[in-house]
C-alpha cells in the first residue's frame, strides 16, 4: 500500500483561505481579460493553459469545500441522530418514573385510609 507524499511546509491550507483563493481568482480574472483583449496566439495560447491550472485549483477547491461541509453536516446529522435517541431513552425512564410515582402515590392513599380507620392516621 502506498502512502500520500508528505505536504511541503509552505503547503496553503486545503481548503484555501478566503484570501488565497481570491488570489487565485483574480489571476484568473486578469487572464481572461488579457485573453479576451488579444489577437496572438503566442500569448493565448499559454495564458489559457495557465488559466485551466487556475481554474482546475479553484474548481477542486470548491469540491474540498463541498466534502469538507458534507463531513460537517453529516457529523451534525449524527450528532442529532444520538441526541434523539438519547431523549427517547430518557423520555422512556421518566415516563417509568413518573408511573412508579403514580403508584407509590395510590398505595400510601390506600395505607393513609387503612390508617385513618384504625385511628392512627
């Protein structure tokens, strides 16, 4: 099995910050108006090479930034998942709690009329 190459120290943080994507963004941006603004093919040629790098990055950027939410909201949905259950089970144990406490309430009523007959109570 194979292992991923280790991440250069000057490596930009996956997904990109807001301003490194800008970055990217406007040198795209400049490309395409220096595109649109030639005629030569020598230099439409490379600027648009270039360019499909830029947009490549920014186009995977936008899928990290995609999977990254998904893994959140499906953190969020199972912690909400857990959550639920847990107040099913607790519902469950109070609703037994409350019914022992019903009980107990109906039981020292009957002791309280025995007693009251006897005179004690």
């Amino acid at each position: 099995m194979s292992s991923l190459p280790p991440v250069p120290s000057n490596a930009p943080a996956i997904p990109l910050s807001d301003d490194a994507r800008q970055t990217y963004q406007d040198l795209y941006d400049q490309y395409e108006a220096a595109i649109q603004a030639s005629n030569d093919p020598a230099v439409i040629l490379p600027l648009r090479d270039s360019q499909m790098d830029l947009r490549n990055v920014l186009t995977k950027d936008n899928m990290c930034r995609i999977e990254s939410t998904t893994a959140l909201l499906n953190a969020l949905l199972d912690q909400i998942k857990t959550t639920n259950d847990d107040l099913v089970t607790l519902k469950g144990q109070i609703a037994a709690i409350a019914s022992k406490i019903s009980t107990a309430a109906a039981i020292i009523s009957a002791i309280d009329k025995v007693l009251s007959l006897s005179g004690i109570a």
